[in-house]
C-alpha cells in the first residue's frame, strides 16, 4: 500500500497517515472481526487521484457505530482511539455495521494538490 502511494507521490507525511489507518483497520478486522479482506484501488476524483482501502469482515459486526467512534471507547480494554483515530488521518472514511453480519469500513486519501 505505501508502495501505491509511493507511486502516486503521496507526500510522506500523507503516506504515513494512511499505512497507519490502514494497519488500524487492519487490526481491527483480525481481532474483532475475525479476520477479513481487504481491497485496495486507486480513484479519482476530476483530475485528483487517491487510493481506496475497503476493509471486510463476517464478525459479529458493531452494535453502536456512533459509540464505537467515540474517542475513549473500547470493546477490547485499548485506549478507544482506534476508530476515531483512522478517520482523522485519512481524507473520507465510511463505516457500515450490521450486528451477526459484519463490518465495512471505506477509507479514502486523496493527493493533496
């Protein structure tokens, strides 16, 4: 991922930001999903590329999502930054939960002009 990012000459610090969402995310479909797939594809948005990161899992899926993106929240005795932390480093982020069913998180970074 940071290689596409890399290519699409993300700045660094841009780079960082998303491998660290993505590793965020990542983690949190192995552990509280079970495990999972993710996708990546590159966007664009006019004449503005990005990189798309969907996350995928069959887990027991989140029951609150508003509560779960509170900053202090944790289902697994952690800080509770990790939802609310991947948003605010990546460009767009969407979540869609379904409790039995599992869990989808889309995050977006867009290059910066």
């Amino acid at each position: 991922m940071s290689d596409w990012a890399t290519r699409l000459a993300f700045s660094s610090v841009d780079r960082t930001k998303f491998v660290t969402a993505a590793s965020e995310l990542g983690r949190n479909a192995l552990v509280h999903g079970g495990g999972g797939t993710m996708t990546i594809a590159e966007v664009l948005k006019g004449e503005q590329p990005g990189l798309r990161l969907d996350f995928e899992d069959e887990g027991k899926g989140i029951a609150d999502v508003a509560q779960a993106m509170t900053d202090g929240y944790s289902s697994a005795r952690s800080l509770g930054l990790g939802l609310g932390g991947a948003r605010r480093l990546v460009s767009e982020f969407n979540i869609i939960s379904h409790p039995g069913r599992g869990t989808r998180v889309t995050v977006i970074q867009w290059k910066r002009r």
